[in-house]
C-alpha cells in the first residue's frame, strides 16, 4: 500500500515537473515571438524614420531655395518700386519747372513794350538771317524739350513696369504636374532637372529606357519617367492615359514638346521625299499630336503649352525638313494660342539659336551629308561639282563652331519662365546669336538673306 501511494506521488510530482517545463517552453516562445515582433516594429519604425527625415531635408531644402527666391524677389520689388517713385517725381519736376519757365516768359513778354520787342526781334533777325520775331518761340521751344522728358520718363515708367510684371510668379508650385518629352538628353534631360529642384512634379517622357533610367537615378522622387515615341499615335495614347491617373482631378498643368531631330540636312535638291518625312514626324506632327491629345489635360488646369521652335523657323538657312517643321511649330502655336486663350490656356514658343546638342553634332551631320551625296545622280553630282561637298562641310564646321553657345541654361530658363510666370512672354529667343542675328535678319527684307547666304556658302561648278 505504502508502495503504491509513493509511486502515485512520484507520479504526480513526475506530472508536475512536466507541466512546469511546458509552461516555461511556451513562457520562452512567447517572449521570443514577442522579442521578434518588438525588433521588427523596431526596424520597420527606424526605415520609416529614415524615409521621413529624407523627406523633411529635402522639404528644408526645397523651403530654403524657395526663401532665398523670396528674398531676391522682394529686394527687386523694392528697387522697382523706388525707381517708380523716382520716376513719377522727375515726371512731377518737369512739369513743375516747365510752368515756372512759361510763366517768367509771359511776365517779360507782358512788361517790355510791344513794339520795342518787335523792333529788337526784327534787328536780330536781320543780323542772324533767322526769323526771331515770334514772341512765342522760347515757349514752343520750352514746352517741346518738357514733352521729350515726359515721353523719356513715360518711357522708363513702362519698362519698370513691365520688369515688374515679368518677375511674378504662380503660386503653389509643388502642386503642379508638368509633361516633357525628349528626355533622354539635350534641353529636356536638364529641364527636367530644374523643374524637380524646384518643386514641381515632373513626368518625362523618354524614347529609351537607358534615359529614362539615368534620369530618375539623377533626379528626386517626385520626377517619374515613362516611355514614349512621338512618332506613334499608340505611344502617345498610353502616356496620356498614365499622365491622367498621375495628376488625378488636378489636370495638367504645362506641357513641354521639346522631342525634335534635325537630320538629315542638307541642300534641297539632296533630299528625297521620305528625308523630309522623318524629320517632319518628329518635329512637327509629335508636336501638334502630343498637343491635341493632352489639351484635355491642359484645359482642366488652365496652363501652359510650351512649344519649342528654333530661328530657323523664322530664317530659312538650309534645307531639309527641320527648318520646314519649325515654321510649322510657329504657325501651329499662334494659332492655337489665339483659338484657346479664352480658356485661361497660355502658348508660349521657344526659340533657340544655336547650342551644342545632339541635334548640332557634326560627326552625325557630316555622316548624313555624305550619305545624301551618294544617293545622287551622276548628273546632279556634276552639276555641283567634285569639291562641293568638301567645301560645304569646311564651311559648316566653321559656322557651327562660331555660333554654337554650349550654355544650355539659356534656353531651359525661358522654358522655366514660360512654366512659372504669371505673366509668361508669347516668344522667347534664347542665346545671342538669336537675339542679334536670327531676329533680326527675320525683319529684313528676303534678298537680304538671300545675298548673306551666297557670300558664305560654296557656289556649284555649273551655276549660271
């Protein structure tokens, strides 16, 4: 019996133990799940953290470049509005010392007797073989001199205020999607850049996948590429349809065409049908088909449609398609500026002059002018002669070297402005050659340019 009743309790001690060690195994599991899921939280937290503090600097940033802006800005205000007080005082000294002369010259009009003043007049006229008889002479002498201050000062007063007009800027940029297209390098790649560094949210598009890649590695987090060929009605339907679900209720807020070749180029006669086709797809169909298929976009944000045509869209300098596409693009923009600007739609167009890009690359130029001379007629090679093509590159290379400017930012900043003006210009010409030689030649007569273009370029063997 003893026997018995110490098994049963060694059994139950047994039974104890056992469930003892039971419940310190699932005790240990439990503060080990708990243990994980802490460090876990932990990790998940401290990532978080990361990305917000990434995010706060570059707010910082983004709010310092913004202030710094600020302050620029406010300090121009203060300069215009002082020199539009300046102006508005010389305005109110002019006429104040115009009436004191006027009114002198009437009290000694007044006090010196009439016919001695006539007298004295008549022998002053004499001796000086001028009429000096008209006692009205000093006070239309005095009241046109008052007239050219006026017109002066009037003159000052509206540059001041046009200055001012231009500086403003839209409010909100942050908020605000813009489309680039042609991305991959050149103008586009380095807009986009600026426009990122300024808050705005950028959507690229890109021709290949190596640009769009290079560009989102060098830009922030609110830039995002896609890719897009402008040449293909499809490409441009799927862009539209992701840059709507991008920018949601907001609309489009601007749209940059800057996608756009310049090859082949040439003399006329060189170019087949099909060399004026492929610059023509780009440059001027892209442009007006990106256009049309986004206004919907545009017209919901009321903004910006920004065009980029070249000089030679307004000068004919060469042959080939790029000059022909150019002048489409200006003809296309005023026309669309005037039909939509009812509808708060802003067409801005930008004019480049020349700038080393791709599209001013001599290695590829000089490629196609070889290749369009060798798909000439024998007939059209002799009438032009064995050292045409020599001599013609000779004189490209040196052009192109003269006149290239390799300062891009000239023309990414009319584009910025176009962008965030509140007032942004109609044209904008960007670099000097353009704004001294381009424009300007634009307004003179064509035999002007015709007799500018045969002293510079080769002449053919069998010309009349």
């Amino acid at each position: 019996m003893l026997s018995r009743l110490l098994k049963e309790h060694q059994a139950k001690q047994n039974e104890r133990k056992d469930l003892q060690e039971k419940r310190r195994r699932e005790a240990i599991a439990a503060a080990t799940c708990l243990t994980e899921a802490l460090v876990d939280h932990l990790n998940v937290g401290v990532a978080q953290a990361y990305v917000n503090q990434r995010k706060l600097d570059h707010e910082v940033k983004t709010l310092q470049v913004q202030a710094s802006q600020f302050s620029k800005q406010t300090a121009q205000w203060i300069s215009m509005v002082e020199g539009f007080n300046q102006a508005l005082k010389e305005i109110g000294d002019v006429e104040n010392w115009a009436r004191s002369i006027e009114m002198d010259m009437r009290t000694i009009a007044t006090a010196l007797d009439p016919s001695e003043l006539k007298q004295k007049n008549n022998q002053k006229g004499k001796r000086k073989g001028t009429d000096c008889g008209d006692p009205s002479l000093p006070n239309k002498r005095i009241s046109e001199n008052a007239w050219y201050y006026i017109t002066a000062s009037f003159a000052l007063l509206w540059i001041l205020v046009w200055l001012y007009r231009d500086s403003l800027e839209i409010d909100n940029i942050s908020d605000k999607y813009v489309f680039v297209t042609g991305c991959d390098t050149g103008f586009g790649n380095l807009l986009c850049k600026k426009l990122d560094r300024r808050g705005f949210r950028v959507l690229a598009g890109c021709l290949t996948e190596k640009g769009a890649d290079d560009l989102k590695r060098a830009a922030g987090p609110h830039l995002k590429t896609v890719l897009l060929d402008v040449t293909s009605q499809d490409s441009i339907q799927t862009a539209m349809e992701w840059t709507k679900k991008e920018v949601g209720d907001r609309g489009l807020w601007g749209i940059v065409n800057n996608a756009g070749r310049s090859l082949p180029m040439g003399p006329s006669e060189w170019m087949r049908v099909e060399d004026f086709h492929s610059t023509l797809n780009v440059n001027m169909n892209g442009v007006i088909a990106m256009t049309m298929t986004f206004l919907p976009l545009i017209k919901k944000a009321q903004g910006r449609i920004v065009n980029v045509a070249s000089v030679l869209g307004r000068v004919a300098a060469n042959g080939g398609g790029y000059g022909i596409s150019k002048f489409a693009v200006e003809c296309f923009s005023d026309c669309l500026r005037r039909d939509i600007g009812y509808f708060g739609i802003k067409v801005c167009i930008i004019e480049p002059g020349f700038f080393k890009t791709a599209v001013t690359s001599l290695d590829p130029i000089e490629r196609e002018l070889h290749r369009l001379w060798n798909q000439l007629s024998p007939e059209v090679k002799a009438s032009y002669g064995e050292k045409y093509l020599d001599n013609y590159i000779k004189i490209q290379r040196l052009i192109m070297n003269a006149v290239c400017d390799s300062d891009l930012t000239k023309v990414t900043s009319c584009m910025e402005h176009a962008l965030t003006a509140a007032h942004p210009r109609t044209r904008y010409s960007a670099g000097w050659d353009a704004k001294l030689l381009w424009i300007p030649l634009s307004y003179m007569p064509s035999f002007v340019v015709d007799i500018g273009l045969k002293l510079v370029l080769p002449r053919p063997s069998k010309s009349v």
